[in-house]
C-alpha cells in the first residue's frame, strides 16, 4: 500500500509545479542578452565654441580718489556744514574756522607794507635829489652811492612786507576749507566747536570719489604674463564678483601692475577700475576679479554631470556611434566654465554624447541607445 501511494504523491506535485517551470522557461526563452538591452539616455551634439579662460582672485575696494581734509591754519571750527555720507561737489565748503585772529594778523602786516611803502618812497626821493646834486658836482660819490644803497634797503623791505601781507590774505582764505574733489563725505568728521590744529594726526574729514573704484588684487608671478597679455589682445574685462558670486554691474578694465614682485609671497600688485553705479562696491569690501588669461577660438565643452569616473579616476563620456550604440570613452579635461568642463583630448566636434542616464552604460560594454533627446543641451559660454 505504501508503495502505490509514493508514485501517487510524485505525480501530484509534479503536476503542481508544472505551471511554475513552465513560467520560467518562458521568460527565460524571451530574455534578451544584457549587452543588447536599449538604454534611455539624453544626448547632445558636440559643436565647437569660442570660450575666453579665466582666473579669478581674491581683492579689496578703494576709493578711486581720496582726499584728507586737514588744516593749513589753527583755530576753532565755526561751522560745518556737511554731513556724513553727504555727496558734495568740487568747492564746496566743509568747515570754516574762526577768522577773527587771522584779520588781525592781516591788519597787522598791512600796516607793515603801509610803512615799507612809506619808507620806500622816502628813499628815492632822497637819491633824486642825491643825483641832482652829484650833477652839479654839489655833493660827493659816497653820498649819492649811500642814497641808493637806502633806496634798494627800502625796495626789499617793501617786497618783503608785501609777502608777508600776501601770506596773512592765504590764511585768511584758508579759514574755509572746501573739498577739492566731487565725492562721498566718509565718517569721523570733527565737530563745531572743535581745535583745527596744522600737522595734527587727526584729520577734519575725508572726501572719496566713489562714482568708479578701484579693486586691488595679488596676483601670483607666474599668472601675470599670461593676464598681461590677454589684456593688450583685448579679450575682454574684468568681472567683479560680489558676495554669492553676485556679478557686479560694470566690468572693469587692467590698470596698472606693480613691477616688483613681493619676495616673502611671490605675488605682484594688480590694480582693476570699474564703474560703480548705485555705490554697489564700498572701500574695504572683500570682493573676487575675474581676468581672462587666454582665448580658446574652438572648444568642446561637455556638462559636469556628462562626465564619469572609472575606478582609477579617469574621466569618461559616453559617446554614442552612428550605429546606435554608446559607449564610454576616456578624455582629458581641462578649466571648468560655468557649470561644463573643457575637453582638451578625446572628442571631436560632432560627436553624440550622453548628458543624462549614461552611468547605465557599462565600462568596455557598449550597448544599444533605445531613444534620443537632446533637450538638455549646455548653456552658452558668456565671453
């Protein structure tokens, strides 16, 4: 009896597991091989453009001009009539000190000049009357010689009482100090009140044409005959960068460089002016300068996320043939551009390559490309 029921119970769960394996061999008999299966990708075609090269660095704003108010003469400060931060044009007034001492000391010095005149006058009428004498034989040499000598006495003492005259009228004058330059009055200005002293450390206040800036950067030797060049060739200006890599405005342009390069840090002085609409860029403001350093008149440009990683880091891209298929190539990347790197080696213009889904393509195994679309192609390099 148990006999029988063994090949009973064999036949039963044969028969239930038939449809299973059936199953299985199905979809293995309709399985494609892994090196067949189409893969999505999003491509783009390579097309060569002119990119200008770049650096950029760190610097500091300045005031384009600066002036130091200080005081030619001393005394106690009448009036102010500006403010911190007041915009005030070419003459205007910003202090007047006390007169009153001064017109003192002009009177004083006229009076001198009234009596150098005096004097002066009495001279020449003495060697007048010492010359018409000497024709006459009425008088002698010594004479007439000791006239003219107190005449050109008298001539001297005048000039030089008139210089003195000339000099008190200037302090007079510079009792009121105005701002010999359009600009920003900047803080830390002395009050009414206050002792305006000549040669003092503190200044009464200080004026900055702020309509353009200067950005000093330090830049390392050995980039600076490469910006210099690109410069004399015109490639383009300066751009400012603010906080956020915020562009600035205005571009600005290469002024000046030091000719002596720092020995403790192997850095030269670079000088950039730019236009400063809006006050946008303050003295002091930490800001980065981007200078272009060479031209690239056909380059090939391919997305950071285009770019893959094999285990030894090499850089690759999945190129996609005419036949369809994609496969990784190595290439050698050169300056990153806004968001896309440079190919120095590896692709040629026209080429079709992936920018989304290519890590699906397996290193040294290419594969089919189940559908194009190039709806993602990189943004165009600003020169």
């Amino acid at each position: 009896m148990t006999c029988l029921l063994v090949p009973r119970l064999l036949l039963i769960c044969c028969l239930a597991a038939a449809p299973t394996l059936a199953s299985a061999v199905e979809v293995l008999a309709g399985a494609e091989p892994a090196g067949d299966r189409p893969v999505q990708l999003t491509l783009v075609t390579l097309t060569p453009e002119r990119i200008v090269l770049s650096d950029t660095f760190p610097g500091r704003v300045a005031a384009w001009r600066r002036v130091e108010i200080r005081p030619q003469v001393g005394g106690i400060i009448l009036e102010r009539p500006v403010t911190e931060g007041m915009r005030v044009a070419a003459g205007d007034v910003l202090f007047r000190i006390d007169p009153a001492p001064l017109k003192a000391d002009l009177a004083t010095a006229e009076a001198g000049l009234a009596r150098a005149k005096a004097a002066e006058a009495h001279a020449r009428r003495g060697l007048e009357r010492s010359d018409a004498l000497m024709a006459k034989n009425a008088t002698s040499g010594e004479k007439n010689d000791a006239a003219r000598n107190d005449l050109a006495l008298a001539e001297a003492n005048r000039a030089e009482a008139q210089a003195i005259v000339d000099r008190r009228r200037l302090d007079l004058e510079f009792a009121t100090l105005r701002t010999p330059i359009a600009g920003h009055v900047a803080g830390g200005l002395a009050d009414v009140g206050g002792l305006a002293a000549p040669g003092a450390e503190r200044v009464l206040a200080v004026v900055q044409d702020l309509d353009r800036v200067h950005v000093d950067l330090r830049l390392p030797a050995a980039s600076l005959d490469a910006i210099r060049t690109a410069a004399a060739a015109g490639l383009g200006g300066v751009e400012i960068l603010m906080d956020g890599d915020r562009p600035h405005l205005r571009q600005g342009q290469l002024k000046t460089m030091d000719v002596i390069v720092d020995p403790g840090t192997g850095t030269v002085s670079v000088r950039v002016e730019v236009e400063n609409p809006g006050l946008a860029l303050l003295p002091g403001m930490y800001v980065r300068a981007r200078l272009p350093r060479s031209v690239l008149p056909e380059a090939l440009l391919v997305p950071d996320e285009a770019v893959l990683r094999d285990e030894a880091g090499q850089a690759q891209v999945v190129v996609v043939s005419g036949d369809g298929r994609a496969a990784r190539r190595p290439v050698t990347l050169g300056d990153a551009i806004g968001g896309r790197l440079v190919v120095a080696s590896g692709l040629r213009p026209g080429e079709v390559i992936a920018i989304r889904g290519q890590d699906r393509v397996a290193d040294g195994v290419p594969v089919p490309v189940a559908a194009m679309a190039a709806d993602a192609a990189p943004a165009s390099v600003k020169n």
